[in-house]
C-alpha cells in the first residue's frame, strides 16, 4: 500500500502558513520532506511534526525546546520521557504567563488611576470627560479662551 504524501501547497493551505514558513522549518532540519525532482513531498510524519510545531509556536515554545520534544519521541526514555518534558516546560510556560499577567494586571490599574485622576480633574473643570480625547477638544485660544495653569502657576 502507498504512503499519502503531501505537496507544500497542500501543507501550507491546511494550516494556513506560508511556503517560507514551511521552507524555514525544513532548513532548521524540523522536517525533511522527500524530493522528487525539484517538489518537496511530505509525509504524514512531516504533517505531524508540523502540527507539534505549529503548536509548540502558538504555546510559546521557542523552536529549540519544540525539537527537543519532538526529537525524544523517536529515543530513550521514549514517550514517557517526552511527556515529562513536555509537562516541565508547560509548567515553566506557565509560570512565565502568569508572571506577564499580573504585570498587565498591575498595568492595567495604572492606567484606572491616571485615567481616575484625569476624569476628576476635567470634572473640577467643568469638562465633559466622555467625549473625545484628541487634541480637537482643547479651547481655541483665538477665540478668547483662557489658556489652562500651568504647574506651579497660581490659577486666578
């Protein structure tokens, strides 16, 4: 029985990557398609290691760590080597997100305050601080509008 094999536009459609995605992955040796003439054909082993990458990317794995999973399947301690691998870099990718996530959460209420502080600033200014908040909003000074205090000026 005939192996299934796979053409680069097949690949690249399936998993809605480029051909110089597909080509960057076999240069760093991540997959070896056979040759025939000069198409590159793909065996359903290539589609698995390319779905393992594509994974690994979309996880955060850096392309290092992706082969080193994939390349333990084929040797000692196997399998069972390559899922503790895989659960110890999990776990570190974690950590690593949940790290990021607090910084955006401490970002975040940062931003509440400032804008807190901004909002009760044009409400003392009798401003209405839901509008928008480009530079069109500021009083022409051509018109008669009093120019704002500037810090350390006393307001009259």
């Amino acid at each position: 029985m005939q192996q299934r094999l796979y053409t680069i536009t097949q690949l690249t459609q399936e998993f809605g990557i480029t051909t110089r995605t597909l080509r960057f992955y076999e240069a760093q040796g991540l997959i070896t398609p056979q040759r025939r003439g000069r198409q590159r054909l793909y065996r359903p082993a290539d589609r698995t290691r390319l779905k393992l990458i594509l994974r690994g990317k979309r996880l955060g794995f850096a392309l290092s760590e992706i082969r080193e999973i994939i390349d333990m399947y084929g040797k000692a301690p196997g399998e069972a080597g390559q899922l503790r691998l895989l659960m110890s870099r999990i776990a570190a990718r974690r950590a690593e997100l949940l790290e990021k996530l607090r910084d955006i959460e401490l970002s975040l209420a940062d931003l509440d305050e400032v804008e807190a502080g901004c909002r009760a600033r044009m409400a003392a200014l009798g401003v209405a601080a839901d509008g928008p908040t480009d530079a069109g909003d500021a009083p022409d000074a051509s018109a008669g509008a009093a120019a704002p205090a500037t810090p350390g000026e006393g307001a009259a």
